[in-house]
C-alpha cells in the first residue's frame, strides 16, 4: 500500500515536472521584450508604445508578422500598401483604420486624442 501511494506521487512528481519543462521551453521560443532604450525610442513613439501596448497588442503582434486576431504589424510603414486591405501606408490612411475601424477592429476615434493618434503612428513607424 505505502509502495502504491510512492509510486503514484512520483508520477505525479514527475509529470508535474515535465510541464515545467515545457512551459520553460515555451517561454525560451518567445523573444525577450526589448526595453524602449533598447529600441533607441524617442519621448513621442514611447509614449505611443505604451498605447500601443494597452489598445492593440491583444489583437496586433508588433514584432511579427504572425496574427493574433488581427494580422501582425511588423514593418506596417516599411512597404508601399497595407499587407492586409492593400491600402497605402501612410500617416493618414492607417489614422484613418484606427479612428474608424476596419473589419472586426472596432475604430478609436472616441478613445484617442489627435495627440495620442501621432503618437501611436510615430511609434508605429519604428516596427
Ligand atoms: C479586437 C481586435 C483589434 C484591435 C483591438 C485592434 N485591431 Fe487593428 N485590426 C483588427 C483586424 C481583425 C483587422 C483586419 C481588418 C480587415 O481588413 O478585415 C485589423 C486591421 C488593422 C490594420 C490594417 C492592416 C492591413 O494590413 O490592412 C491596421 C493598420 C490596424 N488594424 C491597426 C491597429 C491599431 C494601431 C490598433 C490599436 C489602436 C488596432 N489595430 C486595434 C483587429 C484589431
């Protein structure tokens, strides 16, 4: 009887250790977030990082190209057309996506002052 109950706590030792094992493998696949110095981000794009972060990143991945719910941002400014809508990539189109929305992405214009949409983009352009 004690030889089952040991038996059985090390399986559970065990596979409880395995999980450990994956999740650290897990956490070792994704990259470590860079710090806004190590970005070389000036005031204007960390502070439209951290807006970044609470209004987009559930649904944008900003150092990928790999979607969440809505298609990775990387290099959003780097090409001539929007890899999703194939709309230009400039300051006033992609303002316009986020104030009015696209699709399933419901539109900030309520959210955001005009301040806090220049500074999204500023940062926006360093993906
Ligand atoms: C609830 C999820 C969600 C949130 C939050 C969200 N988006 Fe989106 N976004 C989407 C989806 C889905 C699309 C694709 C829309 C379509 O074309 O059908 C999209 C499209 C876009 C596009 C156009 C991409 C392309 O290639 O055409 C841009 C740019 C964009 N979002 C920026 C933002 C920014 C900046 C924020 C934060 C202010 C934001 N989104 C917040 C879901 C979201």
């Amino acid at each position: 009887m004690l030889l089952l109950l040991r038996s059985r706590w090390l399986v559970a030792c065990l596979s409880s250790l395995m999980a450990f094992a994956l999740i650290l493998l897990g956490g070792c696949e994704a990259e470590r977030r860079k710090s806004d110095a190590e970005l070389g981000l000036n005031a204007q794009q960390s502070a439209g990082r951290k807006l970044y972060d609470e209004y987009c990143d559930r649904c944008h991945n900003p150092y990928s190209t790999r979607g969440r719910q809505g298609p990775g941002l990387k290099g959003v400014f780097k090409k001539q057309y929007l890899a999703v809508s194939g709309i230009p990539a400039n300051d006033a189109r992609v303002g316009e996506i986020i104030r009015i929305g696209r699709g399933k992405m419901e539109g900030f214009s309520n959210v955001l002052t005009q301040q806090q949409l220049d500074d999204l983009l500023a940062y926006m352009h360093t993906l």
